[in-house]
C-alpha cells in the first residue's frame, strides 16, 4: 500500500468533553492534514481507566462530526493496543534503555521528581518501568511555530516511566508506539505537550522509528489565566453555529478573518479555511479563551 504523504492525527484522552483549546488543536491539525492533502486520523488515548469519564468518547466524536472534523480510517483505542506497547516495552528491556524502578514518591521527593538512579531502601511489589535516560541527553528538534526547542531530558525529566505502579501504560510510550504503528508523518497538537516531545523523540531513537514533523499550537486560557482542561465542563464549545465558533478559533491561530460569505456553511467555511491557512501566523503565546468567543463572529471585509 502507497504510505500518504502526509498523515496527521488528533489524540483527545476521553477526561471529559471537547473544550475550546482542544477544539482549537483539532481543527489546527485537520486543516494542516487537509491543506497538504493528507489523511487525518483520529485516536481515543483511553490508556488510564480512573482518569476516563464514561461516555466521553463518544462525545468528543459526535462534537468533531458536529463541527464537520471527520477523521479518515478507523478511530483508533488505545485500551485496546497494550500488545504493542508491551512488544517496545520488552525491546527497550532487552536493550537495557529501560529498567525496574523500586522508587516511592517519597523517595524521589527528595530529588525534585527528577530520577536519577533508584535511592530506593526497600523493593515494592508493583514496581514501575522508567526509560533509562542517559547523562548529557540533550535532545532538539524544529517545531513548525516555535521553532527551535531543545531539552536537556536528564536535568529537565530524569527517568521517566513507561509502565506505571498500578500497571497502567503511560501516555509517552503509548504515543509513541502508536505515532508510528499509524504512520503519523506530522504531530500537531497543544503546546501543552512541547516538553514532552524531547521523551518522545528520545523514544523514537531507542526504537528504531521515524521522527514525526512537529507543530505546536498556542493554548487557550480560561478566566482565571490557567489553561483550560477536559475537566472544565462548564466551558463546552457552541455547536450550534459550528462554522462562527471555528471562525473563532481561526482568529486564535492567527489567521486574517475570512469574509462572512465565506461562513455561512460549514461545509463552504472548511473550504475556503483549508486554502486561506497560513502556518507562519500561527502565534507562539497562549490567547485567552474569550478572544475565541469574541472572534466567532466578528464580520469579515467581504
Ligand atoms: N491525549 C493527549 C491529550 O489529550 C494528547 C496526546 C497527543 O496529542 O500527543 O492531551
């Protein structure tokens, strides 16, 4: 099979409904897929049962059709793809890159979070399986908006876990593994997971796989200046003018406002959205969510 070009991906975790910001990163990510002509994939990162909120799946996919996002190919579950992470879990094992960790919270209290070497004094029965992080790793990479970022991970993250306490896959390796058992091409997403992209990149070498093109959008912030999260129910996004409320988040991405005729369907905005999108203007900083609301339907100069 021909592999596309171009595939990007939006990977909600079911913690709640689609707010605003994550709304923003979807759309910025379907119109990046669209615009170069490439497939856009859809996974439900479902990996932390105690964090899930029970229909919130299927909620956030009926909010993307709502507001015409409509993902190619199968929606993926992560729930339902442990073997594979196991299968990159054993590699890393094998190749020593990752080893059992005794350590307790307490423990690593003491060095900040930021593990090291296991100071552990007594073996627990549920140890952890951290990522062996070498001494000097520095990693950099080209982001589409903020250009270059780099990290040192030993100093800035430590070891970080793969396989969490209570047996739960953690988000870094599952990402990981599943960016590139789908052939993502280009992760675009919040800025919220910059600092997580070195881990990942980092897992990526260890593994042998392709390191994906990475565009980082600007957060939205809710009243109180904080970022809004999946949990702030109380800030649904307005699917009853879906095409104003993109028009919305357009205006946080940066983008010149699109005439009005351009906004009287959904279907015609997506359109001419696809072709007017412009990457250099998307803003590094964080807006504040109300600039979305005050954008919906700020009237165009056509
Ligand atoms: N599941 C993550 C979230 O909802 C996003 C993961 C990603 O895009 O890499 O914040």
């Amino acid at each position: 099979m021909p592999t596309s070009p171009y595939r990007g991906r939006f990977a909600p975790s079911p913690t709640g409904p689609l707010h605003a910001g994550s709304l923003l990163a979807a759309f910025g990510s379907w119109l990046l897929a669209r615009q170069a002509g490439g497939e856009w994939r859809v996974r439900i990162e479902d990996i932390d049962p105690p964090r899930e909120v029970a229909g919130a799946a299927a909620g956030q996919l009926a909010t993307l059709a709502a507001f015409g996002l409509l993902p190619d190919g199968a929606i993926a579950y992560q729930h339902a793809r442990g073997a594979l992470y196991r299968a990159a879990l054993d590699r890393l094992l094998l190749q020593g890159d990752a080893f059992e960790c005794h350590c307790s919270r307490a423990d690593l209290a003491a060095t900040g979070g930021i593990h090291r070497r296991c100071i552990a004094t007594a073996p627990r029965p549920d140890p952890a399986i951290r990522l062996r992080v070498p001494d000097g790793c520095h990693i950099a990479f080209d982001d589409a908006v903020h250009g270059r970022v780099s990290q040192r991970v030993d100093l800035e993250v430590g070891d970080f876990v793969l396989l969490r306490a209570d047996g739960l896959w953690a988000y870094q390796l599952a990402a990981v593994v599943d960016d590139a058992a789908q052939g993502i091409t280009d992760v675009v997403r919040g800025a919220d997971l910059l600092d997580s992209t070195p881990r990942q990149i980092l897992l990526q070498h260890l593994l042998g796989l392709p390191v994906p093109r990475h565009a980082h959008l600007p957060l939205l912030l809710g009243e109180d200046g904080r970022k809004l999260s999946k949990s702030d129910a109380a800030l649904p996004v307005d699917a009853t003018d879906p095409a104003g409320t993109l028009h919305g988040l357009w205006r946080c991405l940066g983008q010149a406002p699109l005439p009005a005729a351009d906004r009287r369907t959904l279907p015609g905005f997506l359109a001419a959205a696809t072709a007017a999108f412009q990457l250099d203007r998307v803003p590094t900083r964080a807006i504040p969510r109300s600039a979305a609301m005050h954008n919906a339907n700020v009237a165009g100069d056509a």
